[in-house]
C-alpha cells in the first residue's frame, strides 16, 4: 500500500518512478533493470551493509503497547482502528517496502526508522507487536517487529523495512505476495494463526482503478507561509508520502495537503499568516516525528 519516493528537505525534488508494488532481494545494489531508477532513488544505495543476509530476525518479546500508536485514526478518508491487545491474526496479500525516504525519521510509535533493521509498518496490528512474513512465491520468511503505520495504497497489506523485503526475496521487484501471521510471545508454537482483522471500518466511496489519485491537490488562494515536508516530481509519490505522513500527524492537530507549485507536488501543513508562526510549527514536527522541513510562501 505504501511506496515511498525520496524525501526532499527543502525546495528538492525526487525522480522516483511509481514502482510496481514494492521490494525485497538481494544482499547488494540490485542489478539494473527496468525498475533500476526506483532502486537509486529509494533503495540501499550504492554502498549497503555489507553482511546484509546476515541480519537476525527480530527476537519476538513481551513489550508494553504504546499508549498513543494504537488509537483509532483516519489517513485518505479511511477510517482504522488497530488492536489494542496481541491476539491471533493472519493475512494473504501484497507486501511493499520503505527506504531512504523515512530512513532516521519517527516512527508512529515514536521510534527512529532504520530501514537495515527486521522492521514493519502495519495499518492495524499493535505497536510493537512481532509477524511473520512469507513470500508466497519462494517460501522464504522473515520475523519482523511492527512499529510503524502503513501502507495506505494499492491495497497492500504491510510495508517491510528494505532489509526485510530482500531476506525474502521481494524488494527487486518492488513488491510480492505474502502470509503475514501474528506472533504471540509465549504461545504455543509461537504463531497463532486467525481469520484476518477487518482493517477499515469505514471508508470513502470506492476510487475508480483508473482514477488513482485520491489525494486531492490543494488550489486555495496563496498567502501566508507553508511548512513543507516534502516535494515531488510525480503525484503518486508525493500521495504514498501524504498517506504515510498523515497518520503520524493525526494526534498533532495539523493537516497535511498536496499543491502544486511550479511543477512540483509539494506536500505541507498550513499556512500560517506569519512567517515566525509556521516556524514554531516546523520545530514542533521535527522536533516530534524528525521531518526535515522548510519555510517557503504559500
């Protein structure tokens, strides 16, 4: 659901093409192929660890819930309500991944993303909690801690952080079929399968599949001054940031929106009449969810 382009600090853009749905493969720089422009925009770079294949599983334990990563939340005109306790859960679907984009930054737990360490985003499943992930084509799995939210288009069904999607063989292509299965640490067998939790309970009417764009661009009058978080050469790039984007932002009572400024698809909060008042905002994102931001009129 969620692909990820290249963050922007400032008045930067990305040249990301939309992938096919998403990645995991090999232990270095894939090799170039048609999708060779998303790897050197999003992927490893050109230098990834060296013992990449060697990186454990995540180690499955108890751990407290986060009291604030498990409230019910609404991201593209979607309404979702995640677990508050571990429970049995088991899906089949589409995996993608996430790179160099959110690399450093917060997770919806409050967490810093790596995108070299066995980690997850999940729309539903409670933060932290532990999944396996098999590749329905191969086999290979993988056990993973989710700590993030997403991914919120194409209906996928989890994002895998890049080291998780090459240990089981999907970040080449961009995106594969997986079992994502709950672990309960302690039970019997570890994994405890279950019909899927329904991970919406209420939604927006059904977007053509032609009609791709369901996050709308801002035209309002300029004025005032934009906190910018992102800028984006293609739509659907900055609309997989947006999604992302606005469930970290659901507790901070401010609104992201897409506009388009002189061919770029920027994505901001606000704006603010003055400039010092969209600067206050800017620390208090960064300072909360570590988002590289920029001042710029609006």
């Amino acid at each position: 659901m969620c692909a990820i382009a290249a963050l922007l600090a400032a008045c930067g853009s990305t040249t990301k093409q939309e992938p096919p749905p998403s990645p995991s493969g090999s232990p270095s720089a894939p090799a170039p192929s048609a999708s060779s422009k998303y790897y050197k925009d999003d992927g490893p770079g050109d230098s990834p660890p060296a013992n990449l294949d060697a990186i454990p599983d995540a180690t499955p334990r108890l751990e407290p819930l986060n009291r604030f990563a498990n409230r019910p939340y609404t991201v593209l005109g979607k309404d979702y309500v995640p677990a508050t306790a571990l429970r049995p859960y088991k899906e089949r679907g589409i995996a993608s991944w996430y790179g160099r984009m959110f690399h450093g930054q917060k997770t919806s737990n409050g967490e810093t993303y790596d995108m070299f360490a066995m980690t997850a985003a999940h729309p539903t499943l409670p933060l932290p909690s532990y999944a396996r992930v098999t590749n329905v084509a191969t086999g290979r799995s993988v056990v993973v801690r989710v700590n993030d939210r997403g991914p919120f288009l194409h209906d996928r069904v989890i994002d895998l952080s890049y080291a998780a999607a090459n240990r089981i063989g999907v970040a080449a292509k961009g995106s594969g079929e997986v079992v994502v299965e709950a672990i309960i640490p302690g039970a019997t067998g570890t994994v405890v399968a279950a019909a899927p939790l329904p991970p919406v309970v209420a939604a927006a009417p059904a977007q053509p599949a032609e009609t791709p764009q369901i996050a709308p661009i801002s035209r309002e009058s300029a004025g005032g001054f934009a906190v910018q978080l992102g800028a984006f050469q293609n739509f659907n790039n900055a609309q997989a940031f947006l999604a992302h984007v606005q469930a970290q932002l659901a507790t901070a009572q401010v609104e992201p929106r897409v506009r388009e400024v002189n061919g770029l698809y920027r994505v901001y909060v606000g704006p603010y009449p003055e400039r010092d008042e969209a600067k206050r905002v800017a620390d208090r994102l960064t300072g909360a969810f570590g988002f590289a931001t920029a001042i710029a009129p609006h």
